[in-house]
C-alpha cells in the first residue's frame, strides 16, 4: 500500500514508482498528479485527441528533452514513456 504523502500528491502509489526511479519530488509530484486528473493518459486516446500544442506544453511541464523536434506522434509516446 502507498504512503499517504497528503493532499498535494494525488496518486501517491504513482509519485512513490517514479520517486524509486529516481525522479525528483517535483518531477514526481506533476506527473502522479497530471495522471491522477487524467491529462496524462497511459493507455487510453485521450492523448491523441490533445493538440499539438498541448502536448508540447504537457513535454516541457514534466521535463521531456528534444520536445522542439518531435511531431505529434513522437510527443504522445514520449509523454507515455516518460
């Protein structure tokens, strides 16, 4: 069972999985929170219907590098492999 780590944190067992990677509280924080609200999506197609745009905005909050380059496609599997 996830440590409760309060109410910032929205998804503590996901913040725990990425904390173990290695991934700062910051870093952690966002992405266990943005997949808790659903802007996040690991398995659905609620990526592939966001923009462009919003994708990039997505890549540059939780930190994906090269973002600049990448087409839509490649934003969507970088933000679900991230």
């Amino acid at each position: 069972m996830a440590k409760d780590h309060g109410t910032q944190i929205k998804n503590d067992a996901v913040y725990e999985k990425l904390r173990d990677k290695g991934a700062s509280k910051e870093k952690a924080a966002r992405i266990a929170n943005a997949q808790a609200n659903g802007s996040l999506d690991s398995g659905g197609g609620k990526l592939e219907e966001r923009s462009k745009a919003e994708l990039y905005d997505e890549a540059r909050e939780i930190g994906i590098g090269g973002r600049s380059k990448m087409d839509k496609a490649a934003l969507v599997k970088a933000i679900r492999d991230h």
